[in-house]
C-alpha cells in the first residue's frame, strides 16, 4: 500500500466482523469462549478435555465454526450451545470513544455482520461504548447457522440489508472470510491482531488477491480514510 489516505468515497454501507474486529485480540474473549466450546465438547463426547478440544478445532477447520460440524455430523440443536458459548466475562473489552469518533465520520449505514450471536455482538459494542453507531446486526441465526466464509450468509445478507457490494466495505479478522465480499466486489480490510502469536495461526494469508487493505489499528484506519470531500 502507498502511503496516500486510502479512498472509500463510493462507500455507504460498512460492514464489520466482531470478535477481534472491533476489539482487539489482546481482550481474550475468544480464550474464554475456546474453553467453553471445549466443555461442551468434552460433555456431550464424554472424552477428556485435550481429545475435546482436537474434535473441536477439527470441526473448525472442515465446516467454518465447532457449532455447524456439531450440527452437521452429530445433529446438535444450535441454542444450548451458542448460549453456553458466549456465557462469558466482558469484563477485558475497554470503552473505546477513539474508535466511537470514527465509525461517526463514516457516511452511510455501519453493520456487524458476525458469526457470533446478537446478544453477544450488544455485550460487545455496549463494552466499546459504539453501539448507538450501528445500524443492525446480522448474526449467526440470521445466516441460518451457515459461517463466513460460505457464500450463502453474505447473500442472504445483501438482500436483507439492501446493501449494494459495489459501494460496500467489508472488515474482517481472518483473510478467507473477505473472499467472497472481494469477487462480489466489495473493498476489502484485514484487520490484523498486533499479537503476533495469533496471527500466524488463523488470521491468514494478508497477501491474497482478496486483501485490498490491512491494518493493525481499525480506529486509526477509518479515521484517516478519503470520502472524497
């Protein structure tokens, strides 16, 4: 990238991702999550929690998210598990009004777009203090339980949102999930932990064709970005 202001004047709809999103990675909320997805593996495999926790990232890596594997292969109903999931400290989430100032600045409508819950998207933006600059949430039941980065969940939500791709932005924590928002022809950013222990594991490849922007500081980037003005 040039150091020129990055140019999204066409831009009206902003679309983010959650969790280490738009908080960093550093508040750990997915450590606690990992440890619950593991007891609830643990519980209903009966199997020790190190065996729990390799069946769990397993169905991560072959179906986008532990709890579509858990449906797809053992039939599990989505509710006690996403409840227990994101039962949960929040507690390490900081207000953050730097990154409130920017998402203010950014003409056109801001939507979370997560493979989390609803309840759980609100506990989080509520910590940051950013909720009021939100539009909606799309969330894991609005995508029918189906994770980025399968294609239908950003179609089902293009329609429901009325967002046009090609005046879209798109900001994500893991590279593949901004692949299909790239060929549906939305801007892309990979916003990148600044711990590097995270990163190499599963942030993924910041240098694919679908990666227009990368960042280490969301709050930072939008508040510098061009609109055109």
């Amino acid at each position: 990238m040039s150091g020129e202001r990055p140019d999204f004047s066409h831009v009206d709809a902003w679309v983010f991702d959650l969790d280490n999103t738009l908080y960093p990675a550093s508040c750990r909320l997915f450590d606690q999550m990992h440890v619950k997805m593991g007891e609830y593996v643990m519980r209903h495999f009966n199997v020790e929690f190190a065996e729990a926790k390799r069946i769990q990232r397993d169905l991560f890596l072959r179906h986008g998210t532990t709890l579509r594997g858990l449906m797809v292969e053992h039939g599990h109903a989505p509710e006690g598990f996403l409840e227990q999931v994101h039962d949960i400290d929040y507690s390490s989430v900081p207000h953050n009004p730097r990154l409130l100032a920017a998402l203010e600045r950014l003409p056109g409508r801001k939507i979370v777009f997560t493979n989390g819950t609803a309840k759980h998207a609100r506990n989080v933006m509520e910590r940051l203090g950013v909720a009021d600059a939100f539009h909606g949430v799309f969330d894991i039941v609005d995508s029918d339980h189906i994770p980025k980065p399968a294609p239908a969940p950003y179609a089902k939500f293009l329609r429901e949102h009325g967002v046009n791709p090609a005046r879209g932005a798109f900001f994500e924590d893991i590279s593949h999930n901004l692949q299909v928002p790239h060929d549906l022809g939305m801007k892309t950013v990979l916003v990148l932990s600044d711990d590097e222990e995270d990163v190499k594991d599963w942030q993924g490849d910041r240098n694919a064709r679908w990666v227009d922007h990368v960042t280490h500081d969301l709050a930072g980037f939008l508040a510098d970005l061009k609109f055109g003005e």
